[in-house]
C-alpha cells in the first residue's frame, strides 16, 4: 500500500488556482520532497492531504483513508509539523506535548513515557518546565516535531522545517529526519525551497512550479537529465551562432535573463575549446562559472526561470520578522 | 469529555498565569463601582430596591466583569489563529464541537474566578449576603453568564482574522450590553424605549438574577432571568459552535 496517493487533486482560490491538477504517488517509508518557490502550491497541498482544506477536484489518500470522506482516519495517522509556528507560548515543552497526547487520547502511562522519550530524543529534557516563549527559533522547531511524532504517525508532513534556521541547527534536524525515517519507519513529506535540502534529505523529488509538478524523480535523476556539467556565462549576448553549430560535446544551450548556460558532457577536456568559440563569436563576457548540475539547474531547466533566492529570502525576512513581532 | 477537559486545562492555566492579565481586568469595574458608587451614594435614592446605590450596583459590577472577562476570553481564539496555536487543535482527531465547548468553560471558568475575586472585594465595602443559598443562586447566575458570552466571543473570533476589529466589538456589543443591562440604574427610572432595549439585552437577567442572589431583592422575577438567560446560553452555544466548525485556516 501507498503511503499517499493523490489523483488530479486541484485547489481554487477564486480564480486563482493554487494547486492545478497534480497527481503522484508515495510509498511507505521513503521521504519524499515537493521543491518549489514561495506561492508555488506546496503548503497547499499539504494542506489538503492534512484535511485542512477542502480539495476543489480530485482525490487524495493518505494511509489507504481518503482525506474527503475519512478525515479522523487520516488525522490519526498523520504528525504535521506546519511552516508557521504552533505552539502554545504561555506553556512549556512538557505542558505542549501533554496538550498534544490528551488530544489524541494516548492513555496517561504512554503518554507520560513517550514524553520523556521523546524530549530526550530532540535534546530538550533539561529545558522541558520552561515556557516556551523562552526558546530559541531551533529548539521550538525540535519541540515541534517531537510533539508531532507523540501519536506515532505513519506519515510525518514537514511544511518547510528548516525556514529561518542556523545552518548549524539545520544539519542537526536534517540528520534527526533522516534517523526517524531509517529507525522508525515513518514516511516523511517535507516541502521546501532550499535546493540543498531537498537535494540531501529526499528519494524522490517533485519540483513545483504554479501549482503544477513539473518534473518528479530521484534527485540524481533530476540532475542527469540536465547534463553532465554546467557552464553557466553571465553576458548580455547570446551565441546563436554557436547553438546551431552541431558540436557532439554540447549538449544543451538555454537562454535565460541576462546568462546562459551551457550543459556539456566532460568540461574537464573542453573548457579551453569552449572559451575559444565564445571568443571567436565576439560574446561578451562577464563571468563564467562551471559546476555540476545542482537542482537549481534542473528547476531552471524545467521553468525558465531561477527559483530566485534573493526573492525567497526578502519573504522569509519578513515572515520572521513577522513571527518576532509576535513574540 | 477529555478533549473538554484538555482544553478547559489550558485556558485555565494560561489564565492564571497571566498576574497582569488578572489584576488589570480588575480595574475598571474596581473604577465603576467606587467612582460611580461612592460619588452617586448620596444624591441617589432608590429606596423601594435596595438600601443605597452602592449596594444597588454591586451585582451589576460583578455581572460587568463576567461579561468582560468571559467576552475576552472567547476572543482569544483570534489569538490563537494569528499565533497558529489553533492548527495544532483543529489538525487533530477530534470534534471542532468538542475544541468549542472546552473552550467555553475554560472561559466562562475563567470568568466566574473574575467575578468572585470582585465580588469578594465589595464585601470590604459593607454588603451582607443573604446567605449561602442565595449565594449559589448567584453562582449560577455567573455561570450562565460567562458560558453566554464566552460563546458569544467565539462566534466573533470565527468570522474575524485579526485584532484590528477588536475595538469595534468593544465599541458595538461589548459597551451596550453592559451600558443597557439595568446594572447601573433601575429599570423603572427608564425612559420607555431605554426600558424596552434593557429588556431585550440578556445581560439584564443576569445581572437582576445576581443581584438576587447578593441582595435578596430583584427587579425581575429570578425564575424568568433563569429561563430567559439559560435560553439565550443554549442559543449562544449552537451559534458559537456553528461558526467555529465553519473556521478555514
């Protein structure tokens, strides 16, 4: 059995179509990631595979429950983690997980046991009679999740866990993720616009582009498909000359705003071969840079367009602006 | 009742933790009743009711502060939204009637605490309750009170998104119901429009209902202010419920 399965699943906002019919398919046990920029769809998803919000079309399976008519089913067996912080401050670490266990009904021996266990496992027993409002941006992450994992879900929704994080602290979770999904068993859907993150942590990736997937595989596979190296020449030209030249080594010329890049199967050999051509065809050039393919290619490649950082980050800047007012 | 019980707990503890939350609701009624009290004791005789108007306006003050409290504390769910406290409840297995209703005693608990601690304090000022049975009786009172409008604050917080309308409600409902409620003056001394509205205000058969409890004498029959407001409590409730299953976040 399927860990989820969605078919055509679509979510409107009026006009706007925030999640445009997407379908895929997710097994026990793998983590699987949804890669895509702010707005792209992806908390909506989330979303709706949580029976948070109502599907506009399609259907969705979580656990072998569908998320219209079985929505107790589906809670039961999901821990969600959301973008946005959720825990009571004026209680502390413990007094949040207890909340979160009486909730879900565990009997008061278990609950009481997996607590500890489970505060212990994210580094957090000392602090546990401390009111939240007194931790750190990390550690109410880390609360989070081990208040998630209190009900032993099967699946685990991580909705960008890793937003405004230390990368210190994001090593530190990405390897706690990866213990859960390998010792526990659980089946781990986490969405985020970090490249690396996506890149480290999952099986299998879908990228996300306007509520569409636009591409779905391995991150290795992803990559392939882009080429195996990358040059990417930042110039206001663009070789035409050279792009209808058949050279066996070239696999891919794509034009983008203000760079090319230029996707080759041994750079090693032919970068000095390469430079020549461009100097020959009278290209300007402003810097050239030459890497492997990294999934920020492959999201270039599928969308035209940078998943734009910069951009992502003035949102996150405000976002955590935002959470600091509130604190 | 676990899920109630859960939630109640939480209000409960979030209450009694918030020192400045406790003491600084208690200064306005504190202002009504001795600014008020003490400045119109000697200029007003309502004789036929009750001894002198301070006494007069106690039960008045006290429902005041159920109201208050119990109205702030359904709001609270505003809170809960903008802090993303209420996914974590509405993501689990239970009933959205359930998160509701815990919520609602939570508050009205809430609320009574309030009540009683002015309550306690006027007895410094020279009132003498009739005795422990009527003191129940006004218990009760305060109890219905603070289910009705904690309920009535839920159903507001589950069609507002943020605080911003918070002084409306306290301009729109929260002033009116107090101001028209007969906690300040006697039903009869209205003009006939002024009396009708007081009328129509539940809160009214709270107050009259407390002040019977506490003076032994009222302007309605206690009876009528139990049915009248035990109405208004059970009508409140299904409304509060109806909107909070219908919250989208």
């Amino acid at each position: 059995m399927n860990a989820v399965t969605v078919s055509d699943l679509t979510k409107k906002f009026g006009d706007f179509v925030a999640v445009d019919n997407i379908s895929f398919e997710i097994a026990q046990g793998e983590i699987f990631g949804l890669l895509g920029p702010n707005g792209a769809g992806k908390t909506t998803t989330i979303s709706m595979l949580a029976t948070m919000l109502d599907p506009t079309a399609g259907s969705a399976e979580v656990c072998g429950y569908d998320v219209r008519k079985n929505e107790d089913g589906v809670r039961k067996s999901i821990g969600i983690v959301f973008q946005d912080p959720s825990l009571d401050e004026e209680l502390t670490a413990g007094e949040n997980m207890d909340f979160h266990g009486r909730l879900y009904r565990i009997p008061k021996k278990t609950r009481l046991e997996r607590i500890v266990e489970l505060l212990d496992l994210v580094g957090l027993t000392e602090r546990k009679d401390d009111l939240v409002k007194t931790y750190s941006g990390g550690m109410r992450r880390r609360l989070e999740i081990a208040r998630g994992l209190l009900h032993r879900p099967q699946v685990l929704f991580l909705d960008e866990p890793t937003l405004g994080l230390d990368p210190q602290t994001r090593n530190y979770l990405w390897e706690y993720i990866e213990r859960l999904n390998r010792e526990m068993g659980i089946t781990v859907i986490i969405t985020t616009h970090y490249m690396d993150e996506a890149d480290r942590l999952c099986k299998r990736i879908a990228i996300v582009d306007k509520g569409k997937i636009v591409a779905l595989d391995s991150p290795e596979q992803l990559k392939r498909q882009v080429g195996g190296d990358v040059v990417t020449v930042f110039s206001p030209d663009y070789p035409e000359a050279l792009a209808s030249l058949n050279i066996s080594w070239i696999e891919r010329i794509e034009r983008y705003d203000g760079f090319f890049s230029i996707a080759l199967s041994d750079v090693e050999e032919h970068l000095s071969e390469l430079m020549k051509l461009l100097i020959q065809y009278e290209i300007a050039i402003r810097s050239v840079s030459i890497h492997k393919p990294t999934l920020e290619d492959v999201f270039l490649h599928y969308t035209g367009r940078s998943i734009r950082n910069e951009e992502a980050g003035t949102k996150d800047h405000m976002r955590m602006a935002y959470r600091a007012r509130r604190h | 009742m676990d899920v109630i019980y859960t939630i109640w707990l939480r209000n409960v503890k979030r209450y009694l933790r918030s020192k400045s939350r406790i003491v600084g609701s208690l200064g306005m009624p504190l202002f009504f009743l001795i600014i008020l009290g003490f400045g119109l004791n000697s200029v007003v005789n309502i004789s036929n009711i009750s001894g002198n108007y301070v006494e007069f306006l106690v039960p008045g003050i006290v429902a005041m502060s159920v109201l208050f409290t119990s109205i702030f504390a359904g709001i609270q769910i505003i809170w809960d939204k903008q802090f993303g406290f209420l996914k974590e409840t509405l993501v689990a297995p239970i009933s959205r009637t359930e998160i509701m209703l815990g919520q609602t005693f939570g508050g009205a608990t809430t609320a009574i605490i309030q009540g009683t601690i002015i309550l306690v304090l006027s007895l410094f000022i020279g009132i003498s309750i009739p005795g422990p049975g009527h003191l129940l009786i006004a218990f009760g009172f305060m109890t219905l009170i603070g289910i009705a409008f904690t309920s009535f604050g839920i159903a507001i917080a589950s069609r507002i998104d943020d605080m911003n309308g918070f002084q409306l409600i306290m301009s729109f409902f929260v002033f009116p119901i107090f101001g028209l409620s007969g906690a300040m003056f006697p039903i009869q001394s209205l003009p006939l429009l002024f009396r009708d509205l007081t009328l129509i205000d539940p809160l009214t058969y709270g107050v009259e209902g407390i002040r019977f409890g506490l003076t032994g004498v009222s302007q309605i029959n206690p009876v009528i202010c139990f049915i009248v407001l035990s109405a208004f409590s059970v009508v409140m409730i299904g409304i509060g419920a109806s909107l909070f299953r219908k919250i989208q976040i």
